[in-house]
C-alpha cells in the first residue's frame, strides 16, 4: 500500500472520530452542579436561638346566652353593647398579657417567656361578627385571631369569660376557643359572609 493511501485513511479515520465526539457532544443533556461554596439550608434559617416562627389562628366564640325572639330595640342595644365590648378588649394591645397563655403547661425550654414584642411578633383580628344563633335565638359573637410567635400560646378562656360576664352583666355567658388548622379559609368566609349580611 502507497503511502499516499495509508495518508488519506488515517484522515478518514480522524474523521469519524470528530463526528462522534460532535454528536456526543449536541446530544448531552444540559446538567447543573451545587457550586462547592454553596451552604446547605440550616433548619430554622435565621434563628439563632434554634426556635421557629409560628403562626396559631383561633376560632373564639362569646356566647351571652340571651335569647331574642325577633329583631327590636333590646337586640340592637345588647349587639351593640357585644361589639364594643369584643373592640375594647381585642383591639387593645395591653390586653393580650391576659388574653394569652404564655408557655401553660410550664415547659422549660420556655420558661422565661413572657407577653411581649420579642416573644410575640404580631397579632391580627382577623374577622368577626355577631349573629343570633338559629335554634336557640342567642346572640353570640365570632372572632379570628391569629398569633405570630416563637413560644407557647394558649388562650385565656377565663379571664375571657369573667371579663364579658362582667362588662355585659350576664351571668350565662360562655366563652369557648379553637384552634383552627386546615378549615381557616372556611372560617374567615363564613364570619366575613355573616358580618356582610348583618351590614
């Protein structure tokens, strides 16, 4: 064999060569890698003190237990007597030292908490509302309150009961509280729905 022949397949061969490594190359699928700078997410990012932010939404009820058979002057005045006293109460924020319960059951890791801004980061009314229950006739009010913290947060229903006992001079009323969980939005409809239909 010429070298002149030996030559020109070796060429061919080179050839092929780069045209599989083209291909091979067109064809990788595009891959991205974590930079080896990069730091992993720490569980609670941001908190130096190892706690989460946390976020606790309650459903509260006033019932004053009063029955009113039809709409007239004394159902307007002890409605309008129940919101002023559910404003006074949840719109001021020097009442939430006795509204909450801070760390109730005495856990330790939260022992030295206490009702204030480092503790407790926000508090939102959400919605409420009075209406006059279907089948017993009582005026009752509903409330959403939610609490941002990084504590323990339970609501005070005796102080809450006591309080409108005594603002609206009614031995019967109840208080009752709920954590709400998953039926939140369900919740805020519902109040905002009736606080509609009551405007």
């Amino acid at each position: 064999m010429s070298e002149l022949k030996k030559e020109e397949q070796q060429s061919q061969i080179v050839e092929q060569k780069e045209e599989i490594n083209e291909e091979v190359i067109e064809d990788k699928i595009p891959i991205e890698i974590p930079k080896e700078d990069k730091k992993t997410k720490k569980k609670y990012q941001g908190r130096k003190d190892g706690r989460r932010n946390k976020k606790s939404i309650f459903h509260i009820v006033i019932n004053t237990n009063k029955a009113f058979m039809k709409y007239n002057d004394d159902l307007k005045k002890a409605d309008e007597k129940l919101i002023q006293a559910v404003k006074k109460l949840f719109f001021d924020v020097r009442n939430y030292d006795k509204i909450l319960k801070i760390n109730p059951n005495k856990n330790k890791k939260y022992i030295d908490d206490k009702c204030n801004s480092h503790f407790i980061k926000k508090i939102k009314v959400n919605e409420y509302c009075t209406e006059i229950s279907e089948k017993y006739h009582r005026l009752h009010c509903h409330l959403m309150l939610t609490i941002h913290h990084i504590t323990l947060v339970h609501i005070n229903q005796g102080f809450l009961t006591d309080y409108f006992k005594k603002v609206l001079n009614l031995d019967g009323v109840y208080v009752s509280c709920k954590s709400v969980g998953s039926g939140v939005y369900n919740l805020k409809e519902y109040i905002s729905g009736n606080k509609a239909k009551d405007d």
